[in-house]
C-alpha cells in the first residue's frame, strides 16, 4: 500500500467543497475528513451545498457544519429545497445550482457522494458533478444504507480514534431528527469506520472513491526520494 501526500496551496487557505443531496449526508460520509482538516489546516474555507431538506433539517445542517468545521476561517453554507427522493426528476435544477457554485467558488477539494451510491438522489449529483467541476481533487465518499451497496474504495482518510467518536458524537448531537431510524446508532457508524480502518492500517478510517487522480513523477530531494505527491491539474491539498 503506497501512502500518498497532498501538498496545501502556497499562498491561501485550503478550499474545501462539500456536498449533500440530503443533511446529514455529508457528516456521515466525510465528518471525520472534516475534522481532520479543520484541525490541520487553519484558516480553513468551506463551502456547504446540501440540496434537499426541511426547515428543521437545515437547521440541523447548519448547526453540524459550524460543528465539524469549527476552525474555518470561512464557512458558507447553501441549502435547497429540491424534492427529496425526485432528483433525477429535476435533473437540470441540480445541474444549475452546481454550476452556480462552480461559478462563485473554486475549490481545492471537493466531497461528494458517488455516482454508484444506491440511493438515487446520491447517484444523480455524483453523475452531474464531474460535468460541471473538471479540475478540482473530488472524492466520493460512502454512506451506509439498507441497500447494501458499500463498494471498493480507492482512497482512504485515516481518523484516529478521538476523531472516530467525535464524528458519532456531533452525529448524534447535530441530527436528533434521525434518532429514531434503526441504522441510526454508533454500532453503524463505528463499525463501518474501524472496517475501513483495517483495510488501510490505521485505528478508523473513511473511504472514498476518486475517478481520476494524477501522480506526478516521483523526484529525489537531497538524496533521499522525495514524498509521492498526488495533484490536480489546478493546485494540490494535504490531507
């Protein structure tokens, strides 16, 4: 297994741009990526983009992503009210609110679900995203459901174990609406996370499938081999 390094931009913040069709769903997929950013790269700028929910439900969504970002310098956080469960249906609403953001914001990274994601609403942003952002690091993360349609990750964000149960703890605390779904508990959560964990030999981990990575040729750095580094055809982010 070849660990790879990504380097942070020179000369600004980090910009990281993540994306839910409903909330919550960007927590469960990512928290702990989250976290692990927030705390390792200050000054940290974040854009959410969830694009169904509740008033009660953005609520919740707002409060998480002040939760599992808490040291950005820069938080902006976008909810819709699109039809839940009809993405597809509005196929070109969702295509027109990811191209305003693409318009208004250029991030580094991007987390979003996966276009092979079970559950239609997931499937269909992670089917427009790569025909509106070409040049950015975008990975796709997982989210457990009923469908059983967890896959092979290609990339893994090692959490330690602090970060493992603080994703479940503002899970719990940021969601109350969703207490009462029997999938809904930290057996879940946990699990899935030690799983991944033990796939890349780390305590906990979350998973994510990338599309298109480019590794630049490896260089030597005062005799020693440098760091592998993966870079977007844009800039490159360290996680």
């Amino acid at each position: 297994m070849l660990s790879l390094q990504f380097q942070l931009p020179a000369e600004r913040p980090l910009a990281v741009l993540a994306i839910g069709a409903h909330p919550d769903d960007i927590e469960i997929g990512a928290g702990g990526t989250l976290l692990t950013l927030a705390e390792s790269c200050p000054g940290l700028r974040a854009r959410y983009v969830v694009l169904t929910g509740t008033e009660e439900r953005h609520a919740e969504a707002r409060h998480a992503a002040a939760a599992f970002i808490p040291q950005a310098a820069d938080l902006t956080v976008d909810l819709h009210q699109l039809p839940e469960g009809r993405l597809p249906a509005v196929w070109d609403r969702v295509k027109d609110i990811l191209e305003h953001v693409a318009h208004t914001w250029t991030p580094d990274l991007i987390l979003a679900p996966s276009c092979h994601d079970a559950h239609q609403d997931h499937r269909t942003i992670g089917e427009v995203l790569p025909t509106v952002f070409r040049d950015q690091l975008s990975l796709s993360y997982e989210i457990p459901k009923w469908d059983g349609d967890l896959g092979r990750p290609s990339m893994y964000v090692p959490l330690t174990a602090d970060v493992a149960h603080r994703k479940v703890e503002l899970l719990h605390k940021c969601f109350p609406s969703q207490a009462s779904r029997d999938w809904w508990d930290d057996e879940v959560f946990l699990g899935l996370a030690r799983l991944r964990g033990m796939e890349c030999r780390a305590p906990y981990s979350e998973a994510f499938i990338s599309t298109k990575t480019v590794v630049q040729p490896l260089t030597r750095s005062q005799g020693t081999v440098a760091q592998r580094t993966v870079r977007t055809s844009a800039e490159a982010l360290k996680t």
